[in-house]
C-alpha cells in the first residue's frame, strides 16, 4: 500500500511538474510574441509621424520680417489648424520631439519663438552636441543628393525618461529650405519619440496574470495528476488484495483479467500463472507427503500386529520367532522406504555430486543382465543382451547401474513365466541409446503420465501389498539419473504385449561436466 501510495504522489509530482513547466514556457513565448508586436506597433507608429513630418509638417524656413528669428532659420509647422486630425496628429508629434541645429542647439519656432523641444524628450535628455554632430555627419554621407524630402538615414534609440518610462526614439536629418535656391543646404538635427510606457503597462498585466494563474494550474494539475494517477493504480491496488487474500490453504483464487490486453493485464496472467505453478508444487507436496505417511502406515500396523501377537496370543517359541521374523522384515520395508525417500530428495534437491568419469555402458550392461540371470530363470523368463563391441560415456557408474537395474527388476517383476525381457544398446555419433523391453503386462496409457512420479504405482499391480511389493519410486529415480546425465527417456508401450523404456545418454564430449550438481528430474515419453 506505501508503495502504491509513493507511486501516486510522483505521478501527482511529475503532472504538477509538467504543468508548470508547459505554462511557463507557454508564457514565456506568449510574452515574447506580445512584446514583438506592440514594438512593431510602436514603431509603425514612429514611421508614419516621421513620414508625415517629412512629408510637410515640418520645414526650416528663414524667418520673415516680425518672426522671432527674422532673418534665422526657425522651425516652420506646416498644417491645417481647423483640421482636428491634423492638428492631433501635430500635437503627437510634439509630445515627445527636439529640433536642433547642427551643433546640437535647440532651435526656435519661426512663428512663436519656443524652443524646439518638448518636456517629455527633455526628461530623457537632449542629445549631446557631439552626438548630434556625428549623426549629421553621417547623414551628410548617406545623403548624396541634396534634395528636399529625399530620405534620410533614420536612428533608432530606445531611451528612459526620468520617470522611469521607455521611450523608443527616432532621429534624423533635414535641410533647410530657406536656402534651398542657394547651392548651400544646411542640415538639421529632428528627433522623435513615443512612450513605451502603455506596452510596458500591458506586458507587466500579462505578466502578473500568468504570475496569478501559475499557482492555479499547478494545484489543478496536482489535483489531475492525484486523480488520474488514482484511477490508473486502481488495478494495482485491487491484485495486491487479490494476492493478499491467496494463501497456502487458498490457491485457487485467480484474479480476473480486465480484458484490456495492457501491460496489467498482462501483469495479472504472469502472476496468476506463477500462482498455477505454486499451486501444483504445493498440489504434489501435499500428496507427497499423504503418500509418504500412508506408506510409512503400512509397515508400522504391520510391525505393531505382529508385537501384539507376540503380546497376547503367541505361546510357543516358533510362534514368538514367526511374529518377530514378520516384524523385521516390516522394519526392513520401512528403512527401506526412508533410505530411498531421503536419497530421491538428496538427489532432487540437488545435494547429490555425481562422480562422473568415461564407462562403457557395454561392461556395465553385460554384467548387471548376468546377474539378473538367475532371478530371471526362477520366474522363467528369457533374458537377453544385444550389445555392440563398446559404447562409452560420461556417467556415474553407481547411478547408471541403479538406473538400469531398476528397469530390468520392473520388467521381470512385470513379466509372466514365459515372457522374455531385452537389454539393447547402440551407440550413434550423438547419444548412445539404452532400451529395456519385455513382453510383459504392459501399462495403460492413462498411467504413463504418471509412472515417473514418487510412490506411484499402477493399480491392480498384481504384486499384493506386503515385502515384495515395489516402493513406487523405482522409475523416480531413473528419471532422475537421466536427467542429471542430461539425457531423454521415453517410455512406448501395450497392456498385454510389453514395454519398452528409452533412454538416450548423450555420447562422451557432448555437453556436459566430468562432476556436477544433480537438479529435478524431467521426463519425457
Ligand atoms: P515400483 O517400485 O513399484 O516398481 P516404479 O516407480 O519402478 O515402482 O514403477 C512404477 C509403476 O510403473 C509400477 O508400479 C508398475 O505399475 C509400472 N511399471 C514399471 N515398469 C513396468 C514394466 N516394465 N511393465 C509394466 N509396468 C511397469
């Protein structure tokens, strides 16, 4: 639950995070663009003042008989006084505006005699005389032909007024018209500005909105984040109490896929085939132990019947040896049974180190079959070896041996009087092949899944429950001989015609070490 818990405030973290980071750099570009525009305004704005002061507004003339600077060239407003458009457009200009001579002296108005400069340019300051005289200079070099009107080189400044305000600022040159007949033009110094101040105003508001907004969509995103982080950990949370409710005592419990085909659902299938697998580990432990106890029961009642008869009823001495003889030969079963129970889980859980070294299986066969000769004439079965000049391979003699001895007790055991039995090996580039065959009862197909398994045995055997009967392990074991020798088993065979076990070893120098670990059987047939 912490976990899940972690992982959705981080979802919630990351959201908020994203969030934030997209706004801000939203805004961030927003602003950027807004501030683009409103210069370009700007500047428009200040084109068209300076093409209008160019295109008339605006001569230095020589001052006429009763002008303040009769005589002197003065600053001459050209317009329509009556005309309200014109008249505003004027009074914009001379907002923020300074007319000076080439040296950088203020220069008068030809009709009223004012100072050609207004408050505003004063509060960002007149341009100093040697600046003046420099952009003069320049536009003297830019300006070729002399003519009235022909444009001039524009500078653009941006400036701050002792308010605090910016101002963008547009300088250049104009000549003298007064002395326009004359070869001589003399040029002055115009310079023009608007206030910045109102687009500084609305990037600041702009500003202060997103400043405002931020917090906002950062908890709206946190709380988006919470939600949606929620909703997507709901199937998490619901297989963590599905796993909580499966125990040891409650392995059928699946949880159900949401048929979505995601990566939960996938989650869910690999989870609850781990829980099949544990499901069938704990399905045979638990009937390996009910084997185990029920085998180890057998004995025990037997042992105990026989103590009681000694007990109660037994009075001669042959009828003590008979109950104690029968007791003995139950303990004999039942340490059987344990030895065998504790070297199958030695070998299987893997404590069993196999001693392998190069035997040939041809010495090993021919001498296990001489001695099953013997038992073998006593049931009156046949038994035979076809065996090749040598076949070598990397094994434990001692477990090759108890494998093939097993397989051929089983098929005498399994053989009636008259039946034969086979002992058959080959060798190939690859493996070398062991086959055990014999013509005796044969085994069921519904049992042959089944025979590789501890205790099992196949009802109605034949052999009545007692010390001849077989112990079910037998094939266990060979199953897993083979398996820690790498190899294959297989086993073929028809009820009432014979059996026949496989096995293929794998021929010396194919993969494999001279000393390893024993791990689980595997069965193949
Ligand atoms: P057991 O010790 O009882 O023989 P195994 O594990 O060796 O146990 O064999 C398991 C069962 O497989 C046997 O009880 C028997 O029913 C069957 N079986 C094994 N080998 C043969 C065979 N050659 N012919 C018929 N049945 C066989």
């Amino acid at each position: 639950m912490i976990a899940v818990r972690g992982l959705r405030t981080r979802l919630m973290v990351a959201y908020a995070l994203f969030f934030a980071i997209f706004l801000t750099g939203l805004a961030a570009v927003f602003r950027a663009r807004l501030e683009s525009t409103l210069n370009t305004q700007k500047q428009d704005k200040l084109t068209e003042e300076w093409a209008s002061l160019k295109g008339g507004y605006l001569r230095i003339d020589t001052g006429p008989e009763g002008s303040p600077v009769k005589g002197q060239n003065g600053a001459n407003w050209i317009y329509d006084k009556d005309d309200p458009d014109e008249k505003t457009e004027v009074l914009d200009i001379q907002k923020v505006f300074l007319i000076t001579d080439r040296n950088g002296n203020v220069i008068l108005d030809i009709d009223t005699g004012d100072r050609q400069v207004s408050s505003a340019y004063e509060s960002i300051g007149i341009d100093p005389p040697q600046v003046v005289r420099q952009r003069v200079q320049e536009a003297l070099q830019f300006q070729r032909t002399l003519k009235p009107g022909s444009p001039g080189k524009a500078f653009w400044s941006e400036r701050r007024g002792s308010d605090g305000v910016r101002y963008l600022v547009r300088s250049g040159v104009f000549f003298d018209e007064g002395r326009f007949e004359s070869t001589v033009h003399i040029p002055y110094y115009v310079s023009i500005g608007i206030s910045l101040g109102d687009s500084d105003k609305t990037l600041a508001q702009f500003t202060w909105v997103y400043v405002a907004v931020i917090p906002g969509a950062l908890i709206l995103g946190s709380f988006l984040g919470w939600v949606m982080a929620g909703r997507a950990l709901t199937p998490v949370r619901d297989i963590a109490r599905a796993a909580q409710r499966i125990s040891g005592s409650n392995l059928s419990l699946r949880i159900p896929t949401r048929e979505t085909g995601d990566e939960l659902d996938y989650l869910i299938l690999t989870f609850n085939r781990m829980i099949d697998r544990l499901e069938s580990s704990f399905q045979q432990m638990k009937q390996f132990s009910a084997d185990v106890s029920h085998e180890l029961r057998t004995p025990i009642t037997g042992i105990r019947g026989q103590l009681e008869v000694a007990l109660f009823t037994a009075q001669t001495t042959d009828q003590y040896r008979e109950a104690m003889f029968n007791a003995l030969q139950d303990i004999d079963r039942l340490s059987q049974i344990v030895r065998a129970l504790l070297l199958l889980s030695q070998a299987e859980s893997g404590q069993v180190i196999l001693q392998k070294s190069r035997i040939d299986l041809c010495e090993v066969g021919s001498d296990l079959v001489d001695q099953f000769q013997i038992p073998a004439e006593a049931a009156g079965v046949r038994l035979s070896a076809d065996l090749p000049e040598e076949c070598f391979i990397e094994g434990d003699r001692v477990q090759i041996e108890r494998m093939i001895t097993n397989l051929l007790s089983n098929a005498l055991k399994f053989t009636p009087e008259g039946g034969e039995v086979r002992l058959r090996l080959s060798a190939a580039p690859e493996f070398v092949e062991i086959v055990v065959e014999d013509t005796g009862r044969g085994i069921a197909t519904e049992h042959l899944p089944h025979i590789f398994d501890r205790f099992y045995r196949v009802p109605g055997s034949g052999t009545a429950p007692g010390p001849e009967q077989g112990l079910g392990l037998g094939l266990s074991f060979v199953a897993w001989i083979v398996k820690a020798h790498h190899g294959k088993i297989e086993v073929q065979s028809t009820p009432g015609k014979g059996t026949r076990f496989i096995i293929q070893l794998p021929a010396p120098g194919v993969g494999s070490d001279s000393m390893e670990l024993a791990g689980e059987p595997a069965v193949g047939g």
